[in-house]
C-alpha cells in the first residue's frame, strides 16, 4: 500500500477491534522467551514491529510457534538459555526491539561471542546513550555508535543499580529492569512521570518481585525462574485513536471499538479528548490478564481547544499526531509542550506534523518540545507524506476524512508497522479510503 486515497463526507458509524497492543505483543514474545516453560499468547500483533522481535528470538535459539496471525506458542529457554546469533540481530525500524533486547543481552553469557543489534537508517538515527550508559553503569559491556546503533553487547554479570530517568521512557525503563533479571542485588528505576507499565505487570505475573511505590519500581534478585504466560493482549489503545478520533471529528458519527486497552498510562488521549468537549463512554470494564479493557464508544461533537502538559504528555505519547488533528478542527488554540521526546521518535514527529498539516491548510506552528494549532480550520485535500512513521501516516489518513476533496497520503505502507488492516477497518466503519 504505497498510498492511501481518503475523502470525507461521510458519517462513521459501528463496532470494531483493533489489533492487539503493539507494547504487550513485544513483551510477550521477550518474557515468554526468557520463562522456564511454554507460554501461550492470543490476541499478538501480527505488524512488522511486533515480527522484527519474533524474528530477533527466533536468531537467539526461541522456538515460537505461530497458530494463526494472533495465536502464538513460546517455547521459554529459561533465563540464561538464548544461543549466540549467527549474524547481527536485525532490529528494523523498532525502537522496542532494540532497547529491550539490549538489556536482555546484557545478562546472557555466549562464551566469547558477542551479539550486535543494528535496524535500518531510521532506527540508527535514534538516540540509545539513553540505554548504554545506565547498563554500563550494571556492569554491561555494550558499545554503541557515537551514541546510536548498531549496538554491540557481550553478556556479563550484571550488579543491581538505582537509576533516575531524565525522561520517562517506558522503553528505557525496560530495558533495565530487564537487564535486572541477571543482576546481583535489586534494580531500581526512578521515574520523572508515569511511563506505561506493561513489562512490570507482566514480571510480577510471572513470579518476580516487583514493586511500585508511585513513580519508583523496584526489582529484587529472582529468587525462582520466571513462570510461563497464559496472556489474552487487549486491543491497541494508540490503534484505537485513529477511528476514536475520525469519529468525534466526522459529524453524525458514533463508533465503539471494542476490547481496547485502558491501561492508566496509556489513557492520555482519551483524558485530553474528554477535556476537549468529546463525548466518551467506556462500558464493560474489565480486567484481563492484568491489564484493564473496556469498550469505547466516542460520537461526534464540537471540540474546543486545550493545553496539553506535563504527566499526561507521556500518558499519550504516541498519539499526538492525530490529537494534532483533532485540534485544527477544535475551537480556540491547543498548544503542546513538554512532549520534546517527539522529535526522537521514528522521524521528528513535530518536524514531519507541522509541514503535513499546512499543507492541508491547519495553521500549526511548532515550539521546541511541541506545538501550536489555532481552530478551527477547513482543511482542503492535498498529497502528503507519511515521512516513513506509521502514526504519521494514519493520522494524515484522518485528516483527509475531514478534508474537503481527496487526500492521498504517499508512503503508507509504513502503517503495517503498526496497524495491519488500517484501510479495511476504516472502510468497516464509513470512511472513504482506498
């Protein structure tokens, strides 16, 4: 799908599922991998991401069955069970991949066999001093790049440490509480705001011991191996955004996607959409496989503009491309900040949102750390790009359903990443999209 045509005039209306999350789908394959046992996972992402990590076990000597396209069988090698890759691990465009695995591999012991992590020249222009130095600061042996990847790592014993993030990070914070597993005394993360929390649910499934005392998690020695999954993965939140969002926007619209998500760290969007003026209901909460799901069903409405600040920037994180939509179409001025972490995301998300949207005719400026949309504007059709970002992509995809005339948004194959059947749920729901 080089590109997607969309056009808008139409109510959206019905029931649907998103993929399954993106960051449990991940995790799953990398804990499942890590247990002593076989760990059953429904509900996986079949996106590239979510394929470049399987891919990467796979290398390291999991074996990993795959059912159909979302059921999956790990079969663990317990803590220290991973084979030394033949070749550098091919960690594509995944930031996930990367930063996690690193502090995977920092534990392992391949002899004198080194392992090396590199991905393509978006993912090598990511910034990973984030990850390197904390994990040498564990006793890790990892070079990296004048700051970025490839990065190569050699398997050590690792020792407990107490870590202050300068940015919350849940990938950060992975990555060293993972390399916490093979770490002599506990690993403790201090955290500046809440980052989503999915691998501590997880580890604490899974028998070790976690704890959560506000924004500090703690990490005591496994004193036993890590038990194997049985996980249901909800649905997508940061998927869910794209139809939540076209909906509120599209007059006449009301759409439930169902199962989603409702994870507190992860609710951003939906607390800033709410503060906006949407109408959004969650109905049949839940809990699976300790995570919290619901239904949500948003309808259209008249949005007004607002701030958006501090904790609840790294609640929503991956969502601001499309809340930069809903803004050139809410009344008053919306501004952004403290959400500089956008820039290093898989392109320069201000950087690539800003020039896409003029080009629709928003007026959107941009601050350092986010930006300025004034509201609301009619938006015209126009050929924009995705820069390669998936979020980008679909995002520019619901602009163009409330864009008068046809938007065609280059490059979007970018959106399998991600969100496999994009174009075909948008379609199940009244969009004009081909």
């Amino acid at each position: 799908m080089e590109q997607l045509k969309m056009s808008s005039g139409k109510a959206l209306r019905g029931r649907v599922h998103v993929p399954g999350d993106k960051s449990i789908s991940h995790r799953a394959l990398l804990l499942g991998a890590l247990a002593e046992g076989v760990s059953q996972v429904s509900g996986f992402l079949p996106a590239g991401d979510c394929l470049v990590t399987l891919a990467c076990l796979r290398a390291l000597g999991v074996q990993i069955d795959v059912h159909d396209d979302t059921t999956l069988t790990v079969h663990g090698r317990g803590l220290r069970g991973l084979q030394a890759p033949a070749e550098p691990l091919h960690c594509a465009r995944s930031g996930t991949t990367m930063r996690l695995l690193a502090g995977i591999l920092a534990g392992q012991t391949f002899g004198l066999s080194k392992a090396t992590l590199s991905g393509d020249p978006q993912l090598l222009r990511r910034p990973m001093r984030r990850i390197t130095e904390p994990l040498r600061r564990m006793g890790a042996e990892i070079e990296d790049t004048d700051g970025h990847a490839p990065l190569t790592i050699r398997g050590r014993q690792l020792r407990g440490g107490d870590h202050t993030l300068d940015v919350a990070s849940a990938q950060v914070k992975s990555a060293l509480l993972l390399a916490g597993l093979y770490a002599a005394g506990p690993t403790i993360v201090r955290q500046p705001a809440p980052a989503r929390d999915h691998t501590e649910r997880l580890l604490a499934a899974m028998g070790a011991a976690v704890r959560v005392s506000d924004l500090t998690v703690t990490l005591a020695p496994l004193s036993s191996p890590l038990g194997a999954l049985t996980l249901a993965i909800p649905g997508d939140i940061s998927a869910a955004a794209f139809p939540l969002v076209a909906a509120a926007l599209a007059p006449g619209s009301e759409v439930t996607v169902e199962g989603v998500g409702v994870n507190p760290t992860r609710t951003g969007l939906l607390a800033v959409l709410r503060a906006m003026g949407a109408e959004i209901a969650l109905e049949n909460e839940r809990e699976e496989s300790g995570e919290p799901v619901a239904d949500v069903t948003i309808r259209a409405s008249g949005l007004r503009g607002v701030g958006v600040v501090g904790e609840t920037v790294v609640r929503m994180i991956d969502e601001f491309p499309v809340l930069a939509v809903a803004a050139t179409q809410a009344h008053g001025t919306t501004h952004v900040r403290d959400a500089a972490e956008l820039r290093v995301k898989e392109t320069d998300r201000i950087a690539a949102i800003v020039p896409e949207l003029r080009t629709l005719g928003a007026h959107i400026d941009p601050l350092p750390d986010g930006f300025i949309i004034q509201g609301p504007t009619p938006l015209h059709g126009a050929r924009v790009d995705s820069h390669g970002d998936h979020r980008l992509a679909m995002a520019l995809a619901v602009a163009g359903l409330v864009a008068k005339g046809e938007t065609i948004v280059e490059n979007a194959e970018c959106i399998d990443d991600s969100f496999p059947g994009f174009a075909e749920l948008m379609q199940q729901i009244g969009a004009a999209c081909d």
